[in-house]
C-alpha cells in the first residue's frame, strides 16, 4: 500500500515536472503570414463627407450598397460613386492594401486610396473620391451589412 | 530693513515717460496705410490697383522678405493673372508667386495661402469660393527702425471665369520671418477688406460674394454627379413665404442635348427642412442625376428654382421676384 503510494506520488512529481518542461518550451518566433484582406460581403455607408462637411444625415445613404464578390463588385440603389456601372475591382497588395481600382465593365480602371482599420471590433473601408467636379472631394465610410 | 532702491520723484517720472514713448514708437510692423482701386471693371480687363505701405521695421532681425496676400475668386486664376511690383526707398523690384514648398514661420504648417485663409477667412465675403494668393518681394529688408514707405502695384486681370462678379477683395501684409504675429515690438502684420468690387459685361451667371442671397448653393461649383446642398435663408428679406414654416424645391433641369425636366411637387422628396427649430433657414441636399431621373447619357448643364410653400401657389425666385434663381453646373 505504501509502494502504491510512492508510485502514485512518481507519477504525479514526474506530471508535474513534464508539464512544468512543456511550459518552458520556448515560443516560435517565426514571422506570421499577414493575413490576406478579404473585402468580399455586402457594404454600407455609415458616414459621408463632402469637402469636409458631414452630409451622413443629410443624404438617405441607408439603401445603397457596394458589394464584393470573387474579384467583382456591384453597386445596388446607386448614389453618387467612385464609378456608375458594375464590374471589376483588385486590391494593390492583397496583404497590405492602400489602393483599390475599380474597373467598370466597359470602362477604364479608376484608383482609389483605401483604408481597412478595425473601428469597434469592426472592419470599416474608407475610400475617397470625386464624382462630379474634381475640386469636390466625397469620403464614405463602409461597414459590412450584417456585422 | 534699508532699501536699496532709490528713485526719486523726477526719475521715476522720466522712466515712466521713456517707457511710454517706448511703447508708442515700437508699435506695430507692417501697415496698409491704404488701397486705390477701381470700383468696376469688365470681364477680362485687367486693372490696376495701388496698396501703399508702411513699415516702421522696429526691433531687430531679418532680413525678412515682405509678403503680400490677395483674396479673390478662385475662378479668376490669381497666381496666373496677377502680377505685382514695389517701389521703395530701398529700391524696386518685382513681386512672385510664394511657392507651396515654402511654408510661412508660424502657420504651423499650413502653406501662405491656407495660412491666409485660416487667419483672415473670406474677410468679409459669403461664398466659400476665394482663395488667398500669396506674393513675396525679390529683396529682403531688416528690421532696425528704419521706416520704409512705398507702393505695391498690383496687375489684376479680373473675370478669367468668365462670371460676372460682385467682390470684396482683400489685402494683407506681413514679413517672411514674422507672419501673422504680434509682440513687443508691435503687429507684423495688416490687413484691409475693400468694398464691394464689380465686374460687368461676362456670360457667366452673377456672382454675388458681397451680400446675403436668398438662396446657396454648397459646392459653389458642382456638376450633376456631385451632391448639391440648397439652402434658402428666410432671414435675408421678407418673402410671400415669410410665415410658412414647410417650403418646398420647384425646379426645371436643362440637359446637354437641350431638353428640360421639371421636378415641381410637394413630397418629401422636394422638401427643404429647417436646419435648426428656429433658424428661418431651410435645406434640401439631393444628386441632381437621381433627383431629375436624368437618363444615361444626358447630363444636366442648367437649373432653374423657385422655393414654394406646401400649396406650390406661393412661390419665390431670384432676388425675391417671380423670375427663377439659376445654377449652373460647372467646375470652373
């Protein structure tokens, strides 16, 4: 009974030193793959400016979207935007995106810088542009639908 | 306890006096003493304007070269169309264009235009359409008490936008190595709002930068595809709407390929809210593609308004008559 014991309190020394081993394992340090930005889903505007002045309110932005999908985008209930028509979009740099172009079917490609930060715990796309005169310059913020 | 002090009556008379004079003779920098200029002009001309200067050049430092500020419309292209000289007891020289690159001491940053703006604003005009051109002499001076008096001669070529235009233009003066600052030695800096200027004989729609208007347009210059933010102030003259508190937008588009659509009803969509309960001002901001339900391919070039009260009967138009304010859809 007493050897039964001792063997008990073995294994339990040896449990505790192999964990106490595991804990000191030294950490990888290898860089981490960036993960690639994935914009696909369906966009909303939660903020707008114009030349500065905030228009959020002023405009009905509430039904229009900008969609993303596998390399294509769609505007739904357009408003005034980087372009008219639906087509084609690429990111600059998959990893660490500043640029995004836009490329209407049957229209020439248009670039943009873009922004991706995490406002909230929530992925905000701010893309700025000049639909109309190029002294007019437009700011929406985007927020995924649903998130 | 003995004083070490000892200023008797007399002295402390003279001191006081010397510090007095002091004061007085160290006040103030660069100063417009006053502007000759035309008070109209026809789109095109260019005319001729005087800013004569003082500068008392107290305290020390330098050698500073002196800045000169003109705020215009920014359609007139000021930096291609202006061009400025100086005569000094110093000697004359010539007046060029402050590159961007070169930033004034104290803007934090800014450039001298934005600087300009930023101090001095619209000095006195309405349109959020001006902009501040920046000039700097060819010659610095320092600052060592010698007075200095002389004249800007400014060539302005006026209206390159083609618009009639009523202006107040302003000037301002300072010193490379002051700017818009005062200290002990005074103000290094003056600036001179001048009464309202015309320019006659354009195409272009009047612009009136001087006095309230019934109604503005945000952005001053837009096109069709840009959003448009119509405000009319109830506050500028008594109307037939004065009273109605629910006024409406009653406008006709003219497109590229001369065809017209009018948009005059009463529904939300037309509404104009009231900015604040009790602001008298009334705003409506739309796309004019989507509000005109302007086809692919046609673009607007013209709009004619009138702002109605909720029957659509009472209605009021450029400069409270029955005549439609107009607005065309331009960027230049």
């Amino acid at each position: 009974m007493k050897n039964i014991y001792k063997i008990k309190k073995l294994h339990f020394l040896m449990v505790i030193i192999g964990l106490m081993a595991a804990s000191c394992k030294t950490e990888s340090v290898l860089p981490q793959k960036e993960a690639l930005k994935d914009i696909s889903g369906n966009w909303q505007v939660i903020k707008a400016t114009r030349n500065g002045t905030d228009l959020t309110t002023k405009v009905d932005f509430t039904q229009f979207r900008l969609k993303f999908d596998a390399g294509n985008y769609s505007l739904l209930n357009k408003l005034p935007f980087l372009v008219e028509k639906d087509g084609a979009f690429a990111l600059d740099d998959p990893e660490y995106p500043y640029k995004i172009t836009f490329t209407a079917s049957g229209g020439q490609p248009v670039s943009t810088a873009f922004t991706y930060p995490i406002v909230n715990g929530k992925r905000q796309l701010s893309l700025s542009f000049s639909p109309g005169c190029a002294n007019n310059t437009y700011v929406y913020v985007f927020q995924k639908v649903g998130e | 306890m003995r004083s070490y002090l000892h200023i008797k009556g007399k002295n402390l008379w003279m001191i006081c006096a010397c510090v007095v004079l002091g004061v007085v003779l160290a006040c103030c920098g660069e100063i417009i003493t006053g502007v000759d200029q035309p008070s109209t002009a026809t789109v095109g001309s260019t005319i001729d304007i005087t800013v004569h200067i003082d500068i008392p050049t107290v305290g020390d430092g330098g050698p500073d070269n002196l800045i000169l500020g003109i705020l215009m419309p920014k359609g007139w292209k000021g930096a291609q169309n202006t061009t400025v000289t100086y005569k000094s007891p110093l000697g004359d020289g010539t007046m060029s264009i402050v590159p961007e690159s070169s930033l004034p001491k104290n803007g934090g940053g800014l450039t001298w235009s934005a600087y300009m703006k930023k101090t001095f604003g619209l000095a006195g005009n309405l349109i959020d359409d001006m902009e501040w051109v920046p000039f700097q002499t060819d010659k610095a001076y320092t600052h060592n008490g010698t007075e200095i008096t002389g004249d800007l001669h400014v060539k302005l070529k006026v209206g390159a936008d083609g618009n009639n235009t009523l202006v107040k233009l302003g000037y301002v003066i300072t010193d490379t190595g002051n700017g818009f600052t005062s200290d002990g030695n005074g103000t290094y800096y003056s600036q001179l709002s001048t009464p309202c200027f015309e320019v006659t004989g354009g195409t272009g729609d009047l612009v009136d930068f001087c006095n309230p208007q019934l109604t503005i347009i945000d952005p001053p210059k837009s096109l069709d595809n840009d959003f448009v933010t119509l405000t009319f102030d109830g506050n500028v003259v008594a109307t037939p709407l004065t009273g109605n508190t629910e006024l409406y937008l009653c406008a006709t588009a003219y497109t590229s390929d001369n065809k017209t659509i009018e948009v005059c009803e009463q529904t939300e969509k037309t509404k104009m809210a009231q900015t604040s309960a009790t602001s008298n001002k009334y705003q409506l901001t739309f796309w004019p593609k989507e509000f005109f339900n302007v086809p692919d391919g046609q673009t607007i070039v013209k709009m004619e308004y009138f702002v109605t009260d909720k029957t659509g009967t009472t209605k009021v138009g450029y400069g409270n008559t029955l005549s439609p304010f107009v607005y065309t859809f331009k960027c230049e």
